[in-house]
C-alpha cells in the first residue's frame, strides 16, 4: 500500500449531514476538500432518500425544524425551492383503535370504553395514594406518574420494541429525563381543550398552528437536500467519492498530515492526503483504523449501537392512512412504526393508486429479524399489517427492505467514560482530527444538530485551533415539541444538555 496520494486541504469521511455540511462550507470558504463514502449510490446516511422503481423512502422520518437560525438559512441556501409545507398528523395504535397525538380526551376515553377508563383512573389514584417506594426503573417511575394500566397501553411496548430492552430493565432516570414536565392532568386538560376546539388565539379565533401540526420537507425526501450538497461539492471542483470504505488513517509526525487510505468498489486502494480529516464515521470504527493507536484506546472501544430496518410495501390503494406515521402498540406484532410516505410529500409516490407505507423495525444488526431474508421480511410485514387490519394483504403489489444499521448509539453504563476516553486521546494526540455527527461523536443528535458539530468545526479549522467546543451541541427531549423556528441565533448557542435515552439498570 504505497503512495502518497492526493493532496487536499481536508478528507471528510462520510457523506452524512455533518460531512457534507463541512464539505458544503469547507468549498464556500475555498478549501480543496476530498469526501469519502461507503454507500455506492446515496448521500445523506440515515437521512438519505432511497428510491426504488420511481418510489422513495424516508429512512426514519426528517422533519426539518431547528431552533438554530443558522442551520434554517443554511437549509434555504442549499435547497432554495424545493420545500414544502406539510401538514404533521401522528397516531398511536392500540388494540384495533387511534389516538391522536398528542391524546384527546374524548376520543381516548371513548376508544378505551367506559370500564377500562375507569380502570385507568382507578390505577392512576392507586399509584398516587401508594406509591411505588423504591424508584429504580423506567416501569417504577412511569407507573408511579400515570399509574400501571395507562403505563401497559400508552408506554411499555412501544418503548420496549425501539429500545430492545424490559421497561423493568431500564433506569427510572431515562423516564424522568424522557417524560418531564407531563403530567396526566395536564395531559386530560389539553386533550379536553383540543377536543372542544378551545386552543386558539385570543384575538383572531383561529386555532394556534404549532409545531405540532406543520412542517417543512423536500419535496422529494430529505435525500434532496444532501444531493444538493453533494452537487455543490463536486461543481466546484471538490471530489465526493462513492463506494470508498475507510481502511486506515495515518498521522506523519513530521509534518503533521494525514494519510488516508480507503477501499474502492473494485478492490483497489485509493489515498487521500490531508491537512484535515473530519470523521462523522461511527467512533468505535474510526478508532480501530487509527495507526498507530494510542495504547489506551483498545479497552475503550466497547461501543454499542441499536438498528434497524425499513420494510416498504406498494399496496393497490389510493391511499391507506393520513397520517406520517403510525406507532404500534400492540404486542402481537414486531412492527415499531408505519410511514405513510404520501403523507410526507405526494411526489414520494409516483402513482395515485397505489399508497406506499414503510414498516420500521428496530432491532440489533446480526439478530434474527435483521438477517432474515428479503423476501422473509416482506411477507412478515405483508401479514402484519393484515394483523392490524391496515390493508388486504392480496392488495399488496411488492416490497423492499432497506436496512439502517447503527440507527441509534447505545447509552450503556460504560458508553460515557468510554467515548471521554476515546475523545481525550485522539484529541492531544491528533489536534487535526475533528469527530461530528450522530455516529462520530456517539451522540444521539437531530439532523440540525449534526450539522451544527460540523459548522463549528469548519470555523475551528478556520481559526487554526479548537475554538468552539463542538462537544456542547447537543438537544433535550422536548426539542421537537415546542420553541420557534430559528429562535437560536448562533450555532454555538445550541442547547448542551444530553438528548435521553435509556440506559440498563445497575445491580442492586
């Protein structure tokens, strides 16, 4: 493996939001900029836009919100015509019947019927009367706030399915985290105002549209957006090279440039060599490509990922459901969530007559549900909907899977001190190398988030040392749910507090 390679003033791995945001602003700026991609065909990671025989499939569902003005603006320059507003609508399924979310009142008690209401209530004032005394997991918690009937309907399985884990087994500080600030009173009085048409603005008498209820997307899919970036790129004379699988990373003491060696599809080995590397690859893979690597790391690369996958179904129909997508709790299917890609944007689906919906399955890469065949998981999605009662499985015309591995980084009791590690040491020993993005920083970060870790770090490049600290973008739960559009001015402003999720129980 000779050769210098080309010389570039920074090789970007990965073709994500975070490494085509850098490349995007790394070529405004006039920097000579090398990209390095796996995948063979798209661009954009989990938020690439798969087509198939004219239809297209979200990998998990982007709305574009932010609360960062500058990641609004940099969404406008890159794709200036091509969003659309789209009406939000998501429902919880349960036993045959919906429920809006967030809940109405009315509707969930008319759904649950008179004597499970009762129950619910029932439960509700025993878990307040006598609480659960020793708090320890998410099941203590969430059945101490709502009580263990509306905890089983509304929390355990859904929750269970996307986290591969028992709710008893999962610690009560998630819950806490995940569900602050809800209460169920104040969860009945809204359902009771949304339900009677009380939520309007004062003056006007037109109901408030919140974020809730409207969003923005590519008229074609979030794919739009980084293909856009891509071309950005490559006509001005930077490369985005597809099918390059990261091989090794190289560090030359005496001049302080990176070799950077990647797999081509043919087998071959191509070299980058750079000023800069910027890795939104997962942390635990660029760690292992590192020569040489600092000897403490090995230990510290014990990081852990959850998947998963997408089963996309063509169904004679004009259309199934309204809504973008559909939670499943019922425990008599594996089926996390349905997208309705319709719903997301009508040129998602190139036929009238026929609605295009996209099962998610969560799941771990290697296990039984991700390496069934194809055609194995199109026929389970195919009877599962007909489980639910969704659509005529004879109606169903074709299918595709597409499998999503590293979907969420694990937050396990190790995975913290690790990453800290990880980071400390490649940082004085590497001040070239920048880790961004969800996997490259181990982070479970939004879309704008991402490009956020990616922005500063085009400006410390810029400046010639770390002057932001990119570590410090992060979100909370409740990001998506409320605050305006843009109402953060600076990227470096972005909220610091970790997004939750789950992590294991401790031993007793």
């Amino acid at each position: 493996m000779g050769g210098s390679g080309q010389a570039v003033d920074v090789a970007i791995i990965g073709a994500g939001p975070a490494g085509l945001t850098a490349a995007y602003l790394l070529t405004k700026a006039g920097y000579s900029v090398t990209v390095i991609e796996k995948d063979p065909v798209y661009v954009g990671g989990i938020s690439r836009t798969v087509e198939h025989q004219g239809f297209r499939f979200d990998i998990g569902g982007h709305r574009f919100f932010s609360k960062s003005q500058q990641v609004v603006d940099l969404w406008n320059e890159i794709l200036p015509d091509d969003f659309i507003q789209r009406p939000r609508m998501s429902r919880i399924y349960y036993e045959g019947k919906f429920y809006s979310y967030p809940l109405r009142a009315f509707e969930a008690l008319g759904n649950l019927g008179l004597w499970r209401s009762a129950a619910c209530m029932a439960s509700f004032a025993k878990a307040k009367l006598m609480p659960r005394k020793t708090v320890r997991s998410f099941e203590d918690w969430t059945i101490n706030q709502f009580g263990s009937k509306l905890f089983s309907i509304f929390f355990k399985t859904y929750t269970e399915k996307v986290w591969g884990m028992p709710c008893d087994e999962m610690s009560a500080d998630w819950a806490a985290q995940r569900i602050k600030g809800l209460s169920l009173g104040a969860a009945v009085l809204d359902g009771l105002k949304r339900s009677l048409g009380l939520n309007k603005r004062p003056n006007d008498g037109m109901t408030t549209k919140t974020l809730l209820e409207t969003f923005r997307y590519p008229r074609k899919g979030p794919g739009m957006m980084w293909e856009a970036a891509r071309d950005f790129v490559v006509g001005h004379g930077n490369e985005v090279r597809m099918g390059q699988s990261l091989q090794q990373l190289s560090c030359d003491p005496a001049t302080g440039r990176w070799r950077v060696a990647a797999t081509a599809p043919d087998g071959a080995t191509t070299i980058v060599n750079a000023g800069h590397v910027i890795s939104s690859a997962p942390m635990r893979e660029l760690a292992g490509r590192i020569h040489p690597l600092p000897a403490t790391l090995p230990e510290a690369m014990d990081l852990k990922y959850r998947d998963f996958l997408t089963v996309a179904l063509m169904i004679r129909s004009d259309d199934l459901f309204p809504d973008n997508w559909i939670y499943i709790h019922d425990s008599k299917v594996q089926v996390g969530r349905i997208q309705n890609f319709r719903s997301w944007s009508p040129e998602m689906v190139p036929d009238a007559h026929t609605a295009c919906v996209g099962l998610e399955y969560f799941c771990f890469e290697g296990d039984g549900l991700w390496s069934l065949p194809d055609a194995d998981l199109v026929a389970l999605a195919t009877r599962e909907m007909a489980l639910l009662g969704l659509c005529d499985p004879h109606d169903v015309t074709a299918g595709v899977v597409v499998r999503q591995e590293k979907a969420y980084p694990v937050y396990d009791d190790a995975y913290r001190s690790n990453v800290e590690m990880m980071r400390g040491e490649l940082e004085a020993v590497y001040p070239t190398l920048h880790m961004v993005g969800r996997n490259g920083m181990h982070r479970y970060n939004n879309q704008d988030h991402a490009m956020m870790t990616a922005m500063l770090t085009v400006r410390n490049i810029a400046a010639g040392y770390r002057k932001y600290d990119i570590w410090a973008v992060n979100e909370d739960a409740e990001y998506h749910e409320s605050g305006a559009e843009g109402q953060i001015a600076d990227a470096q402003a972005a909220l610091a507090s970790v997004r939750s999720v789950p992590a294991r129980l401790k031993a007793a």
